[in-house]
C-alpha cells in the first residue's frame, strides 16, 4: 500500500512505476500477511487502537497502523485448539484455501499479542484470558516475538484455546505492484476482551493510541489507504457490535499506480475512471 491519506504517493514511486513501465523493474511477490483492528465502547463512542510504526521502518515507516505483520511459517503447519468458526469460514470469507485461511487467523492473534499485548485466547472455547499484563506473560510475548517460541507451542503448554470466534473477516488489500516490499493482507476487526489492556508492547511503534475511527480520519494522521477505509467503514458503526456484526462481502483491493502516454503517473482504486481491469 502507499501513500498517506492527505500527502498521496511518496515521489519515488512515481518513478518506480515508470521503471517498472519501461521493463527495468520487474513486479515483486506478495507476503501474506493480516492485521486486525482492536476495538472497544467508551461512553462518548467505540474508539479503534493504532499504532505509529517507527520512522526507520523499511515499510510504513511512520504511518499509524492496525497491529499486524506478516504470516510465519509457524503459523501454518502447527496444530492448536480451535473454538469458533472453523477455517473453512475464513477461507470463505477472504476468497483462499483453508491452510492460508488457517495461517491468517493464527497470525491475527500472534502479531495483536505482539504488538498490543492482547491475547485472543482463554482457557476453554468459551472463556478469555482477563489479564496478559503481568511480567510473566510480558516474558511470553517478548519470546514469540522473538521466534524463541511459536503461537501453538505458547497456546498448548498454557493450555489455551484459540478463539477465533473473537475475530471477524473485514477486508483485503494487496500492495501495489511498484512497491519494493509487497504484502497481500487480509484485515480483521475484534473487541478486546474485558480484562485485558492494549501496552507498550514490542518495538516497531513509537506511538499508541486509542481514537474514535472518525476522530482518527479528522485528524489527518498519516497512514495508508487501506487504514482509512477501513477507519471509515468503523466510523460509520454506533458501537462495537454493530461493527462486529456487520455483513460485509470481502474482494481483493489492488490499488495501482498508472503510467500514461505523457508519463504522468495517477495513483487508482478499484473502480476508479482508467483503472486496468485486467
């Protein structure tokens, strides 16, 4: 994804897009990868946890994110218990196999107890840890971060349960082809569970906070196109159920940076007038 809502496309990929026009850079793969947007009800409205991703990031530096990253390997081929819909849902819902479909809903909980120090998990399929904030649990996130441990080894010593029934399928966005670092990323949206707290939590944010999806739109933070949709499609949701509950039918966005005739370079959804629809 590029750009940030109010500054559009940075320059450079003006002229990636040229390059990649003329043959002289060719389209990267994509990582899978899912993020998922905390949500919670305050008396003056639902707010939405974001995250200002350090400058020196090789992506997204300094734009405020949902928390997320890409899928691991361990996130595919390790068993855990599972309660809420089964895979087969997910796969359904983000176009996918059931093994991606499997992986993103592990990620999803992985990198939110990473970078947030929310665990969507609990000790039977219709429980939920109430609190992760101890030093105990600090020491079990800092060593999945660190790959000294994976999701299903942490969740099955504790004896935890997955819950993916917290989880709900949001949306799907692909980064540009003239991105030198490519994700095709699946969004989720979750309220945080009573008891547990969003913290400091890792060391890709240098900033953290919780805004009403409305008031984080006013304030023109600087983010990419795929955060402020889905901050408009929050904000337009009375409350954390309503959020939750909404149907909503999920197709791959692929926005693109396209060259004309006269080498001008148009940055274009899905939909918009000179959009390749091939």
């Amino acid at each position: 994804m590029v750009g940030t809502v109010s500054g559009g496309p940075p320059p450079e990929l003006f002229e990636r897009a040229r390059a990649m026009k003329r043959g002289e850079i060719a389209v990267p793969p994509t990582r899978d990868a899912a993020t998922v947007a905390l949500l919670r009800d305050t008396p003056d409205g639902h707010e939405v946890y974001l995250l200002r991703r350090v400058r020196a990031m090789a992506f997204a530096g300094g734009m405020h994110v949902f928390p997320g990253g890409s899928v691991d390997p361990a996130d595919a081929h390790a068993a855990v218990a599972w309660s809420g819909p089964p895979p087969s849902a997910f796969a359904a819902a983000f176009g996918c196999d059931e093994p991606l479909a499997r992986a993103l809903v592990c990620a999803a909980v992985r990198e939110t107890f990473e970078e947030s120090g929310v665990l969507l998990a609990g000790p039977s399929e219709h429980e939920v840890l109430a609190d992760v904030s101890t030093d105990e649990w600090e020491a079990e996130r800092a060593s999945l971060e660190a790959r000294e441990q994976s999701l299903s080894d942490l969740l099955t010593r504790r004896g935890l349960v997955l819950r993916a029934d917290l989880l709900r399928p949001m949306a799907h966005w692909i980064t540009p082809e003239v991105e030198a670092k490519r994700f095709d990323t699946r969004f989720f949206v979750a309220r945080v569970p009573e008891g547990q707290v969003c913290r400091e939590a890792g060391t890709e944010a240098d900033r953290r906070l919780w805004l009403r999806p409305q008031e984080a739109l006013d304030q023109q933070l600087g983010m990419l196109p795929p955060t402020a949709v889905a901050l408009m499609d929050l904000a337009s949701h009375a409350d954390v159920e309503s959020a939750l509950g909404a149907a909503r039918t999920i197709r791959p966005v692929l926005p693109k940076l396209v060259v004309a005739d006269d080498d001008s370079v148009a940055f274009l959804l899905p939909g918009d007038p000179g959009y390749p629809e091939d």
